[in-house]
C-alpha cells in the first residue's frame, strides 16, 4: 500500500487501514459519549476520503479517564488522551498501569 501525505488546516496526515480508522472512530466516539472533550480535530476528515482514502482528523481528547479505550488500548492513529493527576507519585501508577 502506497503511502499518501496529504496537508490540511495545518497538519500532515497520511492514510491508514480501514479496520484502524474503524477502531479510531470508536476509541474518540467512545470517550466523548462518556466525558471527554475533543480539543481539536474529533472526526473522519470527509474532503479526502473521497478520493478513496482513509483520513482522520488528528485530535486531542481532554477529561479522559481510565476506563476509556484511549488510555488501556492503542489506538492506531492521530489520537492524543490526556489525562490529570495530582502528584507525580499517582503518574506513574497511572503509567504502569497500562495494558
């Protein structure tokens, strides 16, 4: 599969396989329904998957917690979480926590 580099409102994205772009989709979907905020980006980027393409908006979710697909699964594509704590004691517990 041939990568293609392709620029829009200031970032590069290139296209990524169907099945990721299924399960990005429902990483960001997911966490949004349950409290997270999409700073930036959010959705399928529509103008360039209709050249064929798989295309997602790079985004920033805020407010995420835990048990939201973000933080325990990878997500294979422009997907950043974020997520608070309050000493640098419950960061790495956070951290090594992940699967």
């Amino acid at each position: 599969m041939e990568t293609v580099f392709c620029y829009f409102s200031d970032y590069y994205v290139t296209t990524i396989l169907y099945y990721d772009l299924i399960q990005i989709v429902r990483h960001v979907s997911d966490s949004i329904s349950r409290g997270a905020t999409a700073l930036t980006g959010g959705s399928v980027e529509e103008s360039l998957n209709a050249g064929g393409g798989t295309f997602h908006q790079p985004t920033v979710l805020v407010d995420v917690k835990l048990d939201m697909p973000p933080f325990y699964e990878e997500t294979f594509g422009p997907v950043v979480p974020l997520l608070s704590f309050d000493s640098e004691d419950e960061a790495i517990t956070i951290a090594n926590d992940t699967k």
